[in-house]
C-alpha cells in the first residue's frame, strides 16, 4: 500500500516536473510550426485519437464478452501496447506530411535518440526470453512474460526502430527531391 | 492544380524553395505543396508570398 502510494506522487512528481519544464521550453525557444504543419498535425492527432479510442473499445468487448478473464497484470501491458501505437500512429503521420520537426529543427537527433531507446527495449526484450529461456523467471507464469514483460518491450522496440526507418527514408526522400 | 505563376515568378527572382520559404517564415516543403497544389495557403501566407516575390494576389493566386 505505501509502496503504490510512493509510486503515485512520483508519478505525479515526474508530470509536474515534465510540464514546467515543456512550459519554459516553449518560451525559450523558437519552436514554430507554418500553417501546413499545424494542419497535418492536427490530422495527426485526430488519427492517433481514434485508433486509441479503437484499440481501447476492442479490448473493453474482449474484457467483456471473452469468457477468459484478462490476468490482472495483463492491463498495463495492453495500455502500453495501445499508447505506443497510437503515438506510432501520430509519428509516422506527421513525419511522412512534415510537420513532426518544426521549422529548422535538426532531424538527426530524434533520429539518434529513436536508435538508443530502440536498442535499450530491444536489449530488455532479450534479455527477458533468454530469462525464461534458462527457466530462471517465469518459469510458472508464461502468459505474465508474454503479456507484461514481453510484449511492452517488444512493442517499444518496434516503435523506436520503426521511427528512425520512417524518419531515415523520409529524409533520404528529401534529399532526392531537386528542385527543377 | 499545379501553380505554375507561383513556381516562374520564383524562378525570375532567382530564389530557391529554401530561399522563398525562410523570407515567408515556412517550410519549404509548404512551399513545395503550395507550387505543386498539394495545399491552399491561408491569405495571411499568400501575401506574404506576394510580398517576397513582389507580385500581386492576382497575378499569383487568381485563376
């Protein structure tokens, strides 16, 4: 009980802290986006909305007409899956209409950035199986591995390393387009 | 449809995409779009546009 309510505060901590300083970050710097931008943004935004909203529903049915019962562990591991995706629906949105960068912004740090947090999950993610894989963890509990451990570091995999392809062929694309 | 007044006069100027898209404070892949009319720009963009091209609405926008 202590414990939940000491990862609550930090939690809310954590989002205080994150909001000041996305407020001062937002003074300080120049970041604009032109008209077209903010238009594909929006578009974005209203994708990455409905298919969270999809996602949500089709697991509210699965909850509620599946005659299994979802293991209680198993929700957190589905909303990340729902989250990632739907920001990998934002992402590849705004990226592919360019309006994920605003004007000027260097693409190669996001990209660098995409790389590394890729690499982490993927290093978690296998680290994991070769876990249950030497029968040390999980050896009781597979369906906790696949749906908890597993697939939320797979999924963060795959949204990290899908980024920095979208962003790479994006920007290759680019540099072919020559003006006539 | 594509605007081809748009794309000329820029070229008479001797200006780049780049060039016409930091003056007007936009991306140049709006002004991409814009000259290949993937995108109707806001009136505000439009005489900016104008402005940096030293062309009118009409000799740019009107159809």
């Amino acid at each position: 009980m202590r414990e939940s309510v000491i990862l609550i505060l930090f939690y809310l901590v954590i989002v205080v802290v994150l909001s000041i300083l996305i407020r001062h970050k937002s003074k300080s710097q120049n970041q604009q986006y032109d008209e077209m931008q903010l238009k594909n943004r929006a578009e974005a935004y209203k994708r990455a909305f409905f298919t969270m909203i999809v996602l949500l529903v089709g697991i509210i049915v699965f909850d509620t007409c599946s005659p299994l019962d979802l293991p209680q562990y198993a929700l957190s591991g589905i909303l990340i899956i729902v989250v990632m995706l739907s920001f990998l629906v934002f992402a590849t949105y705004s990226i592919w209409n360019d309006a994920f960068f605003y004007i000027g912004q260097n693409w190669k740090g996001y990209f660098s950035v995409c790389i590394a947090v890729g690499l982490v999950q993927c290093i978690d993610f296998v680290s994991t199986l070769i876990r249950y894989f030497n029968g040390k963890e999980y050896a009781q509990n597979v369906w906790h591995l696949i749906i908890s451990k597993a697939s939320t570091s797979c999924v963060m995999t795959l949204t990290f390393f899908t980024l920095a392809v979208v962003i790479l062929v994006k920007q290759l694309r680019e540099n072919r387009i020559s003006e006539e | 449809m594509k605007n081809l007044r748009l794309k000329s006069a820029r070229a008479a100027k001797d200006l780049s995409q780049d060039d016409l898209a930091r003056i007007c404070e936009v991306s140049r892949q709006t002004i991409s779009a814009i000259e290949k009319g993937d995108y109707n720009p806001t009136i505000k963009l439009c005489i900016a546009i104008c402005k940096a091209l030293d062309k009118t609405l009409d000799e740019l926008f009107w159809e």
